[in-house]
C-alpha cells in the first residue's frame, strides 16, 4: 500500500481547533537505513519542531522517501531512534504513530465515493458515525472539497483527487502529515494552486506538522520554514528556507536550491561593505556562489571569500 491513513488522535473538536503543542515532534536521532546489507541513509540526526514545515529535498535515490518511510514505520532503522512528540516510537507499528502519509498517487480507492474515501481510516478504528460525518466534513472543507461528497475518485481532475487524498490523511487527526512527492503527478498550473492550498491549511492548521519530500525546489521554497538537502544519504545542509537559499552553506546546496553562478574564489580582502560576511556560516569548499539574486548582493568583482 503506498498511501495510508495511519492513525488518529481522539480528540473530537473541529480539524481546525488544533494547537500548536509538543506532542507533534519529530527527531531522527543517528537513524541509518539499510536495504539488503546496502546502507542508503547515513546516520541522520534531524529535530523537526511542532507545527513546522520541514521540506526534505535532494536529487533521486538520495534518500528522502527513505527518511520518509521510516518516520512512518514502513521500513525499520538498521540503527538509530525514532521520536514523535517526545516518545520513541521506533518500535511502533505505523497505525500506532499518530500519522497520516500522502504519496504521489493519490491512491484513492477507486470503488469509494469521496466521502467513504476521505471517513475510511476512521471506520477501520471504529469511530462512532456522528464522529466520522463530523471529521469527513471537516476535512473535505479544510481542503475546498465538501461538494464531491458522492463523487467517485474517477469523477474528479488529479487536483481534486490530491486533495481528497489529503482530506483523507487529515480526517484521523495526525499530529504529524507526510506528504512524498504530493504534487508531482499534477501538471504546472495545478501544483501552484495546490502548493497554496497546501500553504493556507497551514494557517488552518499550526500545530500540524508536515515533512515535505520534493525534488521541486520550488514547491520547497514556497512552503517550508526550514529545508534539508539530502545528498547520496546523508544531509548536505539545513536551514531555514531565506537562509539557506541566501548563504548556502557547500557548493552543492548552492547548486542544488536556486540558480547560481558559480566562481572559484580566494580570500585577500573583505570590502567594507560586505563586513557581514565575517559572521556568515564558513563554506565547507572552496567554492562560493556568486549570485545575481537582487535579495543577496554578493556578485561584485571585488567579492572574495576565504578556501
Ligand atoms: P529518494 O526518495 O531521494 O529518491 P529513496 O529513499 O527512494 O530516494 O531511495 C534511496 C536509495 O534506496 C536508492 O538508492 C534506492 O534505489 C534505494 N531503495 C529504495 N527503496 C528500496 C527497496 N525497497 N529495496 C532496495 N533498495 C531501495
């Protein structure tokens, strides 16, 4: 099964009364995966605090749906922890993790109506009726769906159904929403739209976690409060988003987010007016970007930098 509805909170106000609170955490904390002996995510030490959108980001094979998988307890650390809101939950089957996955996909079911789709996680646990016809309601509005109820998924645009996939995800009330590649099946102008939507349940939502696998940076750029650079499985950098875009730390962070022009430089001087480079974080290679960003004036022929 790719896409998964993984569990819930019992709480039974409106998706929107969520707070921001510590129970929606995450920490990987030195977790390493291995498929058949074959090490693909190096020891990873990552805090993702509550309520924040953490974009994971990096070229195929690098190892975001990995990290991804193993938050959701899809595939199990070959060393390492898992933590959610403070617990271990490393040992813990998905359903018992308080989260809820959207893939690529959609994975609908595709015999279900909307409704009976989006109320589906609920009544695997057993929810009362009233609960699920108040949770289904809740989510389909939180994502501008509430009027394809009785539709079936084949009745609906890639875009419709992406968000009922993520009603569906939100309906169990998760304290944390993986979202893997949840736009990338859309064409151009609807990612867009989604990638704001996806902004405003944000708003609607504080104390929602996300972790966003993309290899769009600009999806990542968008939405996230921080981004992490995975490269061959291991974290190439993090930041916060401005940060990060403006001052990457290594030359493949620069390469990697945004466009940059990159020179060699050497160090002799540093001009008056770019004294702030003497408390930016030091480049971990000889090579700066040299950049044509209007936010980030680095570009001058007299810019040195020390290798
Ligand atoms: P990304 O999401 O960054 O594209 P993945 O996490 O999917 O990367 O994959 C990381 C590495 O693990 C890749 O080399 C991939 O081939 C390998 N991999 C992923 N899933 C499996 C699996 N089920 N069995 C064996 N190798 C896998």
């Amino acid at each position: 099964m790719t896409s998964a509805v993984l569990g819930a909170e019992a709480a039974s106000t409106g998706v929107a009364a969520q707070t921001i609170g510590a129970n929606s955490t995450v920490r990987f904390d030195a977790v390493t995966v291995a498929y058949r002996g074959a090490i693909v995510l190096k020891p990873l030490t990552l805090d993702v605090a509550a309520g924040e959108i953490l974009a994971m980001i990096g070229p195929s094979g690098s190892g975001k749906t990995t990290a991804l998988r193993a938050v959701a307890g899809f595939v199990r650390p070959a060393s390492g922890r898992i933590h959610i809101g403070g617990a271990d939950v490393t040992d813990l089957p998905p359903y018992e993790r308080g989260l809820a996955m959207v893939v690529q996909n959609y994975a609908l079911f595709p015999h279900m109506r909307v409704a009976d789709n989006v109320a589906f996680g609920l009544k695997a646990r057993g929810a009362a009726k009233p609960l699920i016809e108040e949770r289904v309601d809740d989510a389909l509005r939180v994502v501008g769906m509430q009027k394809f109820l009785k539709r079936y998924p084949r009745e609906l645009s890639g875009g419709q159904q992406q968000r009922v996939a993520i009603a569906r995800a939100l309906a169990v009330r998760p304290r944390v929403l993986l979202l893997d590649e949840p736009l990338s099946a859309l064409d151009a102008q609807i990612r867009r739209t989604m990638v704001e939507e996806i902004a405003r349940l944000h708003v609607d939502l504080p104390g929602l976690t996300i972790l966003y696998v993309t290899h769009d940076q600009s999806e990542a750029l968008t939405l996230a409060d921080r981004i992490a650079i995975l490269k061959d499985g291991a974290l190439s950098a993090i930041g916060r988003t401005s940060d990060l875009y403006r001052r990457p730390p290594n030359r493949f962070a620069a390469e990697f987010l945004g466009r940059a022009n990159l020179l060699p430089v050497s160090w002799r001087e540093i001009p008056a007016r770019m004294e702030w480079l003497r408390s930016a974080p030091a480049p971990t290679d000889s090579w700066w970007r040299a950049t044509r960003r209007p936010q980030a004036r680095v570009a001058s022929s007299a810019f040195v930098r020390s290798i």
